[in-house]
C-alpha cells in the first residue's frame, strides 16, 4: 500500500491517498514523491515561518482598547500578556477577556496571564500602551525601567505632544498609533465596534506594528506625522461632540442632520 498526505495551503485538513503498488506504475511513483517532497517542504517552511512572527506582546492597561487588542493578538497566535489592576485584574482572572462585537453580538474569551504591574525584567517584543493620557507621566518610570522590551506602541490621544515620550523610551523604541475602534465595558465585557471611517492609525515607518495589527485583521492607515494626527483628531472630536451636544445627545438625530458638523 502507498500512502501519502497532501497538506493543502493554508488549511488544517489533508487529502490522503491510498494506492496499491499494482495500480502505480514505476513512472508515476516517482512523480508522486517528488510532489510528497514538495508539499513536505511547504509545509516545514510554513510552520518556521509561522514560530518567526509570533512575538511576545504585554498589553499595558485593560480597559476598551487593551482587552480588544490583547484578544485578537492572542487569537492570531501571539503570546500575550495583559497588565491590570484592582478589580479588572481579578475580573479577568474570573472569567478570562470577553469582547463582543456590538453589531453582530459575536463574542469571544481567552484566558490571557495577568499582571498588576510591569516588572523591570519583563521580556517582550511589543508592549502596547493604552492607559489614559493622565496616566502616562504614572507609568513612563516603568516603561523606562523595562529595558528588555524592544518597542513600546503607544494607542493614546496624547495631543500635546510626544516630546517627552520620545526623549524618556527613546524614538527607535516608541511607535506611536491610535486604536480604530471605539465601545464601552460593561459587566465585566468589552461591548466594542470597529470604526469603519477610521481604521487603526499607525506611524508609516513601523512596517512590523503594521503588519502585527493587520496579521490580528485590524484595518491600517499608515501615517506619516503621528503627532499632527492626534492633533487634528482631538480637534475632531471635540467638533464631534459640540455637534452632538446641540443635537440633544442624540446620535441618530445628528446623522439625520449633516449640517450639524458642516
């Protein structure tokens, strides 16, 4: 009995076949491990180059964005570690990091390791910050102190500047990048939408932050002056809720009404 596996690309399944010597004439056996060969290689090329992209990620704050992320990083097979604390922290032991998809109700939980704080001799190839801007000044002393951590991605509307961020972690380490989704925590579940007019904002020159987010099926917009875009988007929004504001709070009256933010 011969038999061989074909892996097809890009799936987990194979297709196996069963041939008797008899039915395999000299010719075609040996055509037949050449092509065994081949898919052989494929396959081993592909799990090396599936164990070079999985990085090490710590996620640096729990709330919206940072139970998203961490979520979707661990689904697309990374090795994630989340940091929060009080409450959150034992919340997400209990019952793991639930996101749900507001528009289609779909969820998804994955136990993740939790820690309260960062050790200085925490180990990461990315640490993605999404604290709030008031409590960057609190942690930048722990960001400065983990020095084994290769890039620090802030996803925080920081409009005043990243001047002090840069000089503190140092450029080469710092990527800057905005999240492209918005929603709220609410039972202990991050109730989120990804914001199709916005995807995530991410500094041109960071071609592997890039292509971790676009590898955990996030949209990219690729910019070229990170910080002029925090700018605007501050100003944005601030428009935003103004409009929102004389439209009573009501979200669905301002869209109805275009004039509102003209």
């Amino acid at each position: 009995m011969l038999q061989r596996h074909f892996y097809t690309a890009g799936r987990a399944e194979h297709i196996s076949l069963d041939l008797t010597c008899s039915e395999v004439c000299p010719e075609r056996r040996r055509t037949l491990k050449v092509w065994v060969g081949f898919f052989r290689c494929r396959l081993s090329l592909r799990k090396q180059g599936s164990r070079a992209e999985t990085m090490k990620i710590i996620v640096f704050g729990a709330g919206v964005q940072g139970t998203l992320y961490a979520v979707r990083f661990a689904r697309a097979g990374h090795d994630v570690n989340l940091i929060a604390r009080g409450t959150r922290a034992a919340e997400l032991r209990l019952r793991g990091a639930v996101i749900e998809e507001a528009l289609s109700a779909r969820t998804d939980t994955v136990q993740l390791p939790i820690s309260e704080r960062l050790s200085p001799d925490a180990h990461a190839d990315v640490c993605l910050v999404t604290v709030r801007r008031e409590q960057i000044t609190e942690i930048l002393l722990d960001l400065v102190a983990a020095s084994a951590i290769r890039r620090f991605v802030f996803m925080v509307n920081h409009a005043n500047g990243s001047e002090r961020i840069l000089n503190v972690l140092s450029p080469a380490r710092v990527v800057l990048a905005f999240p492209g989704a918005a929603g709220s925590l609410n039972g202990g579940v991050d109730h989120y939408v990804e914001v199709h007019q916005q995807p995530t904002a991410v500094d041109t020159n960071a071609d592997d932050i890039v292509a971790l987010f676009k590898g955990a099926g996030f949209r990219v917009a690729r910019v070229r002056d990170m910080d002029a875009w925090l700018r605007r988007h501050a100003i944005f929004v601030t428009a935003v809720a103004g409009a929102l504001y004389e439209a009573g709070g009501d979200a669905r009256r301002l869209a109805d009404r275009p004039e509102g933010v003209g």
